[in-house]
C-alpha cells in the first residue's frame, strides 16, 4: 500500500495532517475518491479509519484522512463548528488540487462527527461531494434520543450510505429508519449486529474487529461502484 503524509492548510495559518493512500497500481485507479474525517474523540488514526482507508485504496480508490485542529494540538474538546468546515474545506482543496489525485468524483465519509460535518456542509452546498458514507452517524446524544440530529438530513441531495451499530446509543435504529423514510435523497442503510458506535462486538461473539471492518470496506466498494462510480 502506498501511503503519503500531506500538510493541509487550514484557514489563519494553522495545518493539519492527513494520510492519503493510494491504489497499489496507479492503472486501475477509479476516477472517485474519498475523503474521510474522524469522530469527537479520536483522529485520523484511529483503526477503522486507517483500514476504511486502506481497504478502498486496495480496490482503486484513493482515500484521504485527516485531523481536525484540535485533535492536531493534541486538545479533547472539538473546535467550533466553523473550524470544523474550514478543515474539511481545506482536505477537500488540498485532495484536489495538490495530491496528485485526477479523482472525477469526490465522495465524504466520516466516523461520527467526521460525517455530521460533512452532511451538514453537503446539504447547503458548500461540500463539493457526489455522495456520503457515515461510519456511525451521531442522531442524538449519548442516550437523549429526543434531541436528533436530522434537519439537514432532509435537505441532502446526493446518495447516502449509513453503517450503524445495534448497540449505538448515539443512533436509536427505530429512529433513525424513521428519518430515512422521509429522506428525499437515495440512501442505504448497513447494520453491523452486535456493533456499538466504533463497532465494536462483544467478545462473546467471537468476530474480529478486522473481520467487521473488512465487511464496512466491501459495502463501501459495492455501494460505490453502483451509486457513484460513472454516475
């Protein structure tokens, strides 16, 4: 795998960080790619990121993850959402213009925060992207299924792709189905049963985490080669 370190600019002088891995064999490389932001309180380091990543470079597609400011400070407490869109901005400029990349197509993907992001930044217009993947979209808080996250779900416009955990308590399924209902966008909705919202299994199932990530990665690659690839 080859695997780059790049230096995106975010706005007021400050950088961030961000891996991009590219496809083994530059001739089979998709005209789309995916730009990836980690969640709260993790980075782009985190293992299902890096495998995300990886795992879609294996298959042709050029991936992008990157650091939000904070968590390139080394700081727990996310910046301001502004700060938040500017940096994605920033990852998507830098992916287009500076890496190197002839990607056609650009698809957002995010684990929690990474994605609401993105999503909120899709529905005004302001995210160049052909399509969404949410590693774990964060619907309410942390067991308050009554304050959702949904608004600008309806306003989307792109094909959406959903992984969620049956142990999330950031993402109540009875609830979220619901909002999917009334989504105008096309979307796809992926359980990971037993998975919590890093899906993480049980022990007691007895199935590994590379196992489950491998699964996230070839509903990803599926999902991109009939929603978005050529489209």
């Amino acid at each position: 795998m080859d695997r780059r370190r790049l230096t995106v600019p975010v706005a007021k002088g400050e950088a961030v960080s961000a891996v991009l891995a590219l496809p083994p064999d530059r001739g089979r490389m998709r005209g789309t790619g995916v730009i990836v932001a980690h969640g709260a309180g993790n980075d782009m380091e985190h293992p299902l990121l890096a495998a995300f990543t990886d795992g879609l470079a294996g298959a042709g597609y050029p991936a992008l993850r990157f650091n939000f400011p904070y968590k390139e400070k080394g700081l727990k407490l996310p910046d301001a959402p502004g700060i938040l869109e500017d940096a994605w901005a920033a990852a998507c400029r830098v992916f287009r213009e500076e890496s190197g990349v002839a990607a056609d197509r650009i698809v957002a993907a995010g684990k929690s925060m990474g994605g609401r992001i993105a999503s909120q930044m899709a529905a005004a217009g302001a995210l160049p992207a052909e399509g969404l993947i949410f590693l774990g979209y964060p619907l309410h808080p942390e067991g308050d299924p009554s304050r959702l996250r949904d608004a600008h779900l309806y306003r989307v416009g792109v094909p959406m792709l959903f992984f969620a955990g049956t142990r999330d308590r950031l993402c109540d399924l009875a609830i979220l189905r619901g909002v999917l209902g009334k989504v105008s966008a096309p979307w796809k909705l992926e359980l990971v049963e037993g998975g919590d919202h890093s899906f993480e299994l049980p022990k007691a199932m007895g199935v590994p985490q590379s196992d489950v990530f491998a699964r996230i990665v070839k509903t990803s690659i599926r999902w991109l080669e009939e929603t978005v690839d050529g489209n």
